[in-house]
C-alpha cells in the first residue's frame, strides 16, 4: 500500500460519514473502494443512503464483495444482504464459505429488531484454564473495538461466566480466567425483541448482553453501544413515519426516491384536509355574516394542533419505552384531559382578552375564549387516545398518529370555534 492509499484508508475509518457522502456525489470516487481494506469499504457502505446500498455494493468485484462481508460486522452485512434482491443475496452468498454462508442464512431467517440481528459474531472463545496474559493476548489479536468484559465458555461452548477488563488488568498475568469470573445474570436469546434487551439493559447495568441458545452455548454478543444506535435509528425512523415520510429516506435520497415514498401520505392528507374544509363550509352563513370570525379561525386550530402534538409526542415516548402500556390508557387520558382543561382556561383568558381588545366585541372575545378551552381538552384527548388505539389493534403508531391528529384537532378546533359563534351569534 503506498502513501495515497495509507492517507486515503486513514481518511475513511477516520471520517466514515464524509467518505460515504463523497462516493455517493462523485462516481469516480466508487474507483477508491477497490483500494480501500475490507474494514474502511465496510465503514462507507454502513453509512451510505439505503437507497444507494446495493448498487455501491454491487459495483465491488465478486471477490472483493466476498472479502468485504467475511470482515463486516453482523450488523453491516445483514445492512448489504437484505438491501439485494433474492438472486443477486444467493449470488453473494454463493461466493462465501459454507461456515460463513450457513450463519448469514440463519441470521436472515430472525426478525427485524430481534437480538439475532443486533448481536456481534464471536471471534474467539475465552476459557477458565486460560491465564489472564492468555487471554488478553487472543483479545489483541481478535481485533475487537470497546470491550469491557470477556466471556468464558466451557470446552462444549456453554457460557460459564463472565470476566471485566479490569479485573484482568489488576491481576498477576499467571493467574487463571476462572478465578476472576463473576455470575451472568441476564441472558438473550436469537429472537429476543429489541423490547426484551431493553429491559434486560435496564435490570443488569452492564455493557452488554451475551446470546445463548436453549442448551446456553454462546451464540454472540449484543452490545449497549449497538443497540443503542438501533433504537436511535429506530427513534428517528419513528420522527420520519409521523409526518408520512418513509422510515428508508435520507437527507441525500434522491428526489424521486423521496416522492414514491412521500406522495400515498399527501394524498391521504389531502383528504382528511377536505373534511375540515367541509366543516368549515357548514358554517359559510355565519362567517359570511361575521367575517372577523375568518381572522381567527386559525388561531384556535393552530393551538389546538399544538397541544395535540405534545401529548402524542409524549405518549408515544411512553408506549416505546414501555413507562405506560395501553392497559393505562384511562391514566394517561385523564392526565392529558386536565392539562387540556387548565392550558385552555390559561390560554381562553389570555387569547379572549386580546380578541377583546382588537375588536371591541366582548361577545367575541367569550367565542373565542370558550372555543379555546373545548378545543385544547379535545387535542389533549386525542393527542393521548389516537397512539393508545393505534397500539391496542397491533398497528405501528408512528405511522399514521399525526396525519390522524390533525384531523382530530383541526375537525374540532373549527366546530368548536364555528359551533360557538353560530349559538351565541346574537353576543357578536
């Protein structure tokens, strides 16, 4: 490797997301992955647009593309296998090793957010007759990144305990692995949920979580660090889906990319902005005959929306970190029903004062002002029952929670508004 390649490979394990965005902007740079180790190729391809996965993939040479999944992490290699299609996956496959092919395929087989997908392959198996000189120095070997802890397994591959780094380094080199081993006390299984490894995180306190089967042979590892970056993926998918845009897209997609994935959720918008607009045309007669009631039309659906927002963001918040679940559902109404009550009286006075004053009708003033308040108790109520109902019938919250919010609020911030005016139109 010559100095352009040294600085070019320092470069990207250095600055993986630069690097990722340089070879999606210039199809030239797809030349520099061929001179790239199989660690700084896999840096790239984990933080390339998903859109863009496969086809950078597909450019290695066979070879190279076998090279560089036998050196990728389970998680990055699950990244490129399930970005292929089903004959260009057995293809890749093919060129593997049998050992390496058969794992891929089992790990293919578990679901999505399960601890199959999250866990880290094992590269070497630490014993309890192993010295501590022994075993650090199959740890340098191993290549690992961030470990604090090392587990130990019997001759039949059974978990047999669990070793920190530190007490290794405060030990004689001489001494014995199974003299410092401490008790595991939480385990995870291939289907393990991202769920169950939450709570398992929780409860044990520890860096990570170790994969056994059911005769508790050591399968993997799944690191803290590792799910963490999943459930943040996870969280900012979650950002995405709310507003309709799709879990896959990136700041870098392409702009048709981004469209197929947008436009079903506009259309859909499109219609629930319809029914609000049919509200509002019931009451074209009263408005035609107080237009300042036009002016302020929007002021009680912009509050209303906002506070719905609040308590949908924190609701779902709840339901993803199982604080709440939907058996709770009367709890968190009932919180989210006197909020909306005393931010609407908060803001009835203050919003009714102000109309007051601008129009010198206190009978519009006390519309607005009555509107505020049933409005507010309306969004605190959806804004808590929508993602709850959603939940209950096994549906995906983040998806469609927002678009069926604004509905909600605007539908009820216009009759209530509207309905009021029309009754006391004779205080106008």
């Amino acid at each position: 490797m010559n100095l352009a390649q040294r600085v070019r490979e320092h470069y990207v394990l250095q600055h993986p997301a630069e690097a990722a965005r340089a070879v999606q902007r210039d199809d030239s740079a797809l030349e520099a992955l061929e001179t790239l180790s199989p660690a700084a190729v896999n840096s790239v391809l984990e933080h390339v647009d998903p859109a863009n996965l496969a086809p950078l993939f597909l450019q290695l040479d066979e070879e190279r593309q076998a090279t560089v999944l036998q050196a990728a992490t389970v998680r990055t290699a699950m990244l490129i296998l399930r970005s292929l299609s089903d004959e260009e996956q057995e293809r890749v496959l093919h060129g593997l090793p049998v050992r390496v092919r058969t794992e891929y395929r089992e790990l293919l087989e578990f679901p999505e957010r399960s601890a199959g997908r999250f866990m880290d392959r094992l590269g070497t198996q630490y014993l309890g007759e192993q010295t501590v000189s022994e075993a650090l120095e199959a740890l340098r070997n191993s290549g690992a990144q961030r470990t604090r802890s090392l587990y130990l397994v019997t001759d039949d591959g059974v978990l047999s305990g669990r070793v920190d780094l530190q007490d290794m380094a405060l030990a004689s080199p001489d001494a014995r692995m199974q003299s410092l081993v401490n008790e595991v006390s939480e385990v995870a299984y291939l289907t393990s949920t991202e769920d169950d490894l939450v709570e398992l995180f929780e409860r044990s306190r520890v860096d990570s979580i170790p994969v056994v089967d059911q005769d508790f042979r050591l399968l993997g590892i799944v690191r803290y660090t590792n799910l963490f970056q999943a459930a943040e993926g996870a969280a900012t998918a979650d950002i995405q889906r709310m507003v309709g845009a799709s879990a896959d897209e990136r700041a870098l997609s392409t702009p048709l990319f981004a469209v197929r994935r947008r436009l079903t959720w506009l259309h859909i918008n499109l219609l629930t902005a319809f029914l609000a607009a049919a509200v509002v045309g019931l009451f074209e007669s009263t408005i035609a005959q107080f237009t300042a009631l036009a002016i302020l039309l929007p002021v009680v659906a912009g509050q209303s929306g906002n506070a719905g927002s609040q308590a949908l963001a924190v609701t779902m918040r709840g339901l993803a970190l199982r604080e709440v679940s939907t058996l709770q559902w009367r709890v968190v109404l009932w919180k989210e029903l006197q909020i909306g009550l005393i931010n609407g009286c908060a803001l009835a006075v203050t919003c009714g004062l102000g109309v007051w004053v601008w129009s010198s009708s206190w009978g519009l003033g006390l519309v607005i002002a009555i509107a505020m308040v049933t409005a507010m108790v309306m969004a605190g109520i959806s804004g808590a029952l929508v993602p709850m109902i959603l939940s209950r019938y096994g549906q995906d919250p983040a998806t469609a929670s927002s678009i069926i919010l604004t509905t909600v609020t605007d539908v009820s911030g216009f009759l209530a508004f509207l309905g009021t005016a029309t009754l006391l139109a004779s205080l106008l």
